[in-house]
C-alpha cells in the first residue's frame, strides 16, 4: 500500500508523466493532431471563432447560437480595464517589457473585481470573462503608453481579434487580416499540459483565485523555452538578414549547440498542426505585403532543420513572421500569445477548481545527508 511518501527516480522536465485528467485538450505528438474537447483545431481554424473556442474550452461543448450571444456580450461588457490599472500603467518605466507589463497589470485586475477570489464555478467564470476580454486590451494599451500616444478604448462591436488590432494601431484591421489574427488566436488557445498550463493548473490546485493563477501563468509564458520562443524567431530572422547566409548561421548555430528557435517541440515529433497554418499566414502576409524575405528564409530554415535534426518548425516558428509584417512590434508577440493562452489556463483552472486536489509531487533527493552543522567561524 502506498504511503504517499515513496519517492521514484525522477522524470527529467517531467517529460512522460502523466500530471493531471483533463477534458480539454489533447495533442497527439505522433500524429501531429491536436484536439479541443474532441474537435480537431483544423476543423475549429477553418469554421469556428475565437470567441467560439473559449466558451467550448470552457463548457466542454460548442454553444448554440442564444449561448454564444450571450458569451459574446459578457465578454464585450468587459473589454474595458479598470481606469485605475490603466492610470497606473502610465507610472510603469516606459522601457518595461510587456510581458513584465502584462503580469503586473493582469495580477492588479484582481483588486477591482469584488467577487475574484471565489473558486466557485461563478465567481471563477466571472473572474475569467473579466481577465480574457480585458487582457488584450492591456496588452494593446502598454503599446500605446510607451510610444507616447492615447489609449485607443475597446469598441464593443469588434471581435477580441480585431478589437486588438484596432486598439494597438488606432485603425481597425480589413477583414482578412482580422479573420487571420482569429485564427491565430485558436490556434494558440490551449496546448494540454504547456509549461504556463501546468503552473496555472499548480496554483489552482491551492485553491488560489483566477487571478493569481494567471499572473503565474502569464510569467511561466515569458520564457524564452515558452512563449518567449516567438520573438525570438524574429530576432533570429533579423540578425540573419540575408538568405544567403542562413546555411551558414544555421551550421554555426548547430556546431554552438545553439538551439533554433522555433524549431522541436518536447510533444510534437512531426509537423506542429498549428504550425500548418501559421506556414500559409506568413506566405499570405508576405504577398499582401511584398516582402517574401522572412517567409523564404524562415522556409530555408525549416528545410535545414529538417534535414540535419529531423526537427519540424513549432507554432511559434511561422507566427514570427505572420505578426511581423502585420507591423506588430516583436516584444508583443508573446502577449499576444497570452491574449489567446487566457482561454486555455482559464479553461484549466475552472476543470481543476471543479475536481480538486493539491498537487504535491515529490522530489529525489541527491543532497547529502548527515551533515553536521559547524559554527560560522569554523568554516
Ligand atoms: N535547435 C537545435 N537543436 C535543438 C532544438 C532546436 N530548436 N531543440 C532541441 N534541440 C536538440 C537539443 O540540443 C538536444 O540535442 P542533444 O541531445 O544533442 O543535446 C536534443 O535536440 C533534445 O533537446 P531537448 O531540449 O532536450 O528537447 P525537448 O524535447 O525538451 O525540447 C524544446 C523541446 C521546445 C524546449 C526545444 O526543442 C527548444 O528549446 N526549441 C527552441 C525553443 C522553442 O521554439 N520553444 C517553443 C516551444 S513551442
């Protein structure tokens, strides 16, 4: 019989283990499929809507049209922040990273919602259409802040997708940019159990409110290994600048043992589905634009990965560029993500809040033992 205290020989990065039972979303890394609640995200990306998705993340089912209305309309009530959060983001060092932004201000939501620290499914699915239709507007309004310009207000009868857009350039986006940025956002809403997945599923797991589980959500998301993989694609991209010198890079980079961003996947060991999409956004933006430069040489880099690791590009790989050439500066692409990722975590949490148990694993020790303690001047 268990004791609860047995320790095995631990899993490097957990790879393997099995943390949690969930409804919500799998990935099939073999396969290359990912699921939400059983729906395949090719057939979500060509026919759903963002907004559609974070209610089937949500209730487990795709609602009917009276449903959606209502979500839509809960979601557009709180499109606007708190004046107080977005009065104190005008303080925040104009030099902030908007992920740091974006964490701060997120985390600051909590001390306007009255009801946001109940775990109950009403109080938590309150605090969740708080944070997701108010964090993109956050995120649009930092942009705004630091470049000395007003803050474009959230006009309720955008989509979150082109409320974003409009609200970050002061212009609303034509409808096939929009109807890309949507599929962008379904596309990045849930990944099982990701790395800010998880940490959100820990902290949940206290019983922590909604809010607190999203800001740990939003800081495991910053990293470069996580979110932080897209604009690093980027930076990539630019620092390469010439196709002609991406065999040579990527060489140098491999015999550095310097990893690609954008490329492998710790799940996937073929194409990343969303990556699919993301491939054809990059050609369409690099056509509407005339500039077929990042999307060629991101296009070189897949095939050299390719051929010399077997590693296939990752969501965050043709994202790069996509967002790129919408003109979206590269340190908001990663909230971006999180503009998104809010529909997976507050999806996860609410399945956690609802089946809970304190997640406690354990750890092997390969400390030392039987130290003896020696005073501070006999050392
Ligand atoms: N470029 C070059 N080599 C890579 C690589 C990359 N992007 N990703 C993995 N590798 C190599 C590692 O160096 C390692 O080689 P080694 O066995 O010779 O040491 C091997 O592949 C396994 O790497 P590891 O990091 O242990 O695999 P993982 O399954 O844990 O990695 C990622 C998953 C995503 C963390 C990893 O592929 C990565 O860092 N990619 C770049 C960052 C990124 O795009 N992140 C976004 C993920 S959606």
């Amino acid at each position: 019989m268990s004791t609860g205290t047995e320790t095995t020989a631990a899993s490097e990065g957990l790879r393997g283990v099995v943390a949690a039972q969930s409804a919500i979303g799998d990935v099939d890394g073999i396969q290359g499929k990912l699921i939400y609640q059983g729906y395949d995200i090719h057939d979500l990306a060509e026919n759903s809507t963002f907004e559609e998705v974070v209610y089937l993340l949500w209730n487990g089912k795709l609602p009917n049209q009276a449903e959606l209305d209502e979500h839509v309309a809960q979601l557009k009530a709180n499109y606007e922040a708190p004046a107080e959060v977005i009065s104190l983001m005008k303080q925040y060092p104009k030099d902030s990273d908007p992920m740091d932004v974006l964490r701060t201000a997120v985390s600051s939501l909590d001390l306007y919602d009255p009801k946001g620290q109940g775990t109950d499914r009403e109080s938590a699915v309150g605090a969740a259409v708080r944070i997701t239709g108010q964090i993109g507007t956050i995120a649009a309004a930092w942009d705004r802040i630091r470049n000395g310009k007003d803050v474009v207000a959230p006009d309720k009868s955008l989509s979150i997708a082109e409320n974003f857009l409009y609200m970050l350039r002061g212009e609303r986006p034509d409808a096939d940019e929009a109807r890309m940025f949507d599929i962008a956002l379904i596309l990045h809403a849930d990944h099982e159990l990701n790395a800010s997945t998880f940490t959100t599923r820990v902290v949940a797991g206290t019983l922590a409110d909604m809010y607190g589980c999203v800001t740990a959500g939003i800081a495991a998301l910053a990293g470069p290994l996580h979110g932080g993989a897209n604009t690093n694609v980027m930076k990539m991209l630019i620092e390469i600048d010439d196709p002609a010198k991406i065999d040579e890079w990527v060489d140098n980079a491999l015999a550095n043992k310097k990893k690609i961003m954008g490329i492998g996947h710790a799940v996937y060991k073929t194409e990343d589905p969303r990556a699919t999409w993301l491939r054809k956004f990059s050609k369409q933006m690099a056509d509407r634009k005339g500039e077929s430069q990042w999307f060629e040489m991101s296009q070189r880099i897949e095939q050299l990965m390719l051929e010399k690791k077997g590693m296939y590009p990752n969501v965050d790989f043709y994202s790069a560029s996509t967002y790129y050439l919408m003109g979206i500066p590269l340190d908001l692409f990663t909230p971006i993500f999180a503009v998104s990722r809010i529909s997976g975590w507050t999806g996860h949490i609410l399945e956690q809040y609802a089946n809970n148990k304190l997640i406690r694993p354990r750890a092997e020790y390969i400390g030392k033992r039987d130290q003896k303690y020696v005073p501070i001047g006999e050392r």
